[in-house]
C-alpha cells in the first residue's frame, strides 16, 4: 500500500470516533484531510467542528460542515489530528503544516486525542523529525542560540523565499538534533522561554489512541 492509501485508511477509520450530535476537534495536514473527506458523509450527524488552521477550516466549509470559534463551544469529546512522529507513550511531534499552536490549543480543550498516521511516523525516541517551534519572529535568534546550547540547530522556515508566517502572523524554527528522552519535561521547558509561542512535542496533550496505518491494515494502539 502507498503512504497515501495507508493516510485514507487511517483517515476512514477516525469516522468511529466521532460522537453523533457532538462537535469534532479538527487537526491539520494531510493525513487529516483524509478524515476531513471522510467526515463529508457524517455531516448531518455532527453540529461541526472546531479547526485547527485555516487550511483545515476551508476544506470543512467546502464539505458544508460547519465551523465554531473554539471560544464559542465547552470542551470537545474528541480530537483528531495527524503527527510527524508519535512514541510508544503517545507522546508526538507535530507542526510540520505550522499549524501546532492551534492544534495543541484545540486539543487542550478536548477529552480525547485520537492521533492518525501511517506507520513511518513511528519511532522509539522523538527527534528524527525536526521539532518545529513557533516564535515571536524578535526572539528567533535568541531561542536558537538556546536550542544550540542543548545541542540542536535551529534553521528558520522558509515559505517562497521567505519566513513562513502562521495563521497566528509569527515565525516557525525547526531544531534538529535532538533526541528528546524527556518529553514532558523538555515541552514544559521550552515552554517557558521568552518568545516562544509553542513548542511542537505533544506530551502534555498526548495521543490517546493512534489509529496507525501499516501494510497488515489499521493497528489501535492506546496509551
Ligand atoms: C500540522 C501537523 C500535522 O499533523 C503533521 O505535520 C502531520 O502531517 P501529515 O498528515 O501531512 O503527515 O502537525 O501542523
């Protein structure tokens, strides 16, 4: 099976999660816009969603499914959301689609992250990936001379030449290098420095179940 069909399936296989008369959190990616195709079939059974980007937003208003502020709705059943590496405990790195400050928002205010992500998103130690960092653009420099004291290289996005700018007008450092041993005590860390908006490790807003993609079909790993 292709990396794609193995993103359908996981995408398809979300639709179970989804609580009938409940409003869905969204993720971003492409991975997600699997699910988002998918969940053009429930959509009479859903009030909507709230979205994580405005990609994700778009693409949900196109299936006719309809879109709430997330300070407009109380806490969401469920969230559903791709990742670029996800760890035995569920602990992830997102914010390849530079879209992890919202996402980490929504699945705050959700009870239950449901990750999806073919098998090569797998690893035994987060860091392959490099762990993207949304900043305030004035402290870029600063947060990188940080992350090179801990033995990580920082390189700035670029989108067309350019710093890529978020949904939320800042700069996204991606820092590789990294072997994070300690993800909740690294994401609470970096957390905490001057201008960072978000860190990209998902380990106080872990994965609860990973609907995985592999070549033997959809394996439910629960953590
Ligand atoms: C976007 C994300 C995505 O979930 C992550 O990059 C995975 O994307 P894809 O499903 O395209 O592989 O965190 O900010």
């Amino acid at each position: 099976m292709t990396q794609d069909e193995l993103k359908t399936l996981v995408g398809q296989a979300a639709l179970r999660y989804v609580v009938p008369g409940e409003i869905v959190g969204v993720g971003t990616g492409s991975t997600v816009n699997k699910f988002i195709e998918a969940l053009g079939s429930l959509r009479h059974q859903i009030p909507g969603a709230v979205s994580s980007s405005l990609a994700s937003t778009e693409r949900l208003l196109a299936l006719g499914i309809r879109v709430f502020d997330a300070n407009e709705v109380g806490e969401l059943a469920v969230y559903i959301d791709g990742a670029d590496e996800i760890d035995g405990r569920g602990f992830m790195i997102k914010g390849g689609g530079a879209a992890l400050t919202r996402e980490k928002i929504v699945a705050a205010q959700s009870r239950q992250f449901v990750c999806i992500a073919d098998e090569s998103k797998r690893v035994r130690v987060l860091g392959r990936f490099p762990v993207p960092v949304e900043v305030i653009p004035m402290a870029a420099r600063q947060i990188s001379r940080r992350f090179a004291a801990l033995g990580g290289q920082a390189l700035l996005r670029l989108k067309d030449g350019q710093p890529l700018v978020t949904d939320n007008g800042q700069h996204i450092l991606d820092v590789s290098g990294l072997q994070i041993q300690e993800p909740l005590a690294f994401e609470s860390e970096v957390n905490q420095w001057a201008g960072v908006v978000t860190v990209g490790i998902f380990a106080h807003q872990k994965a609860a179940v990973c609907l995985l993609g592999t070549a033997r079909g959809v394996e439910t790993l629960s953590f």
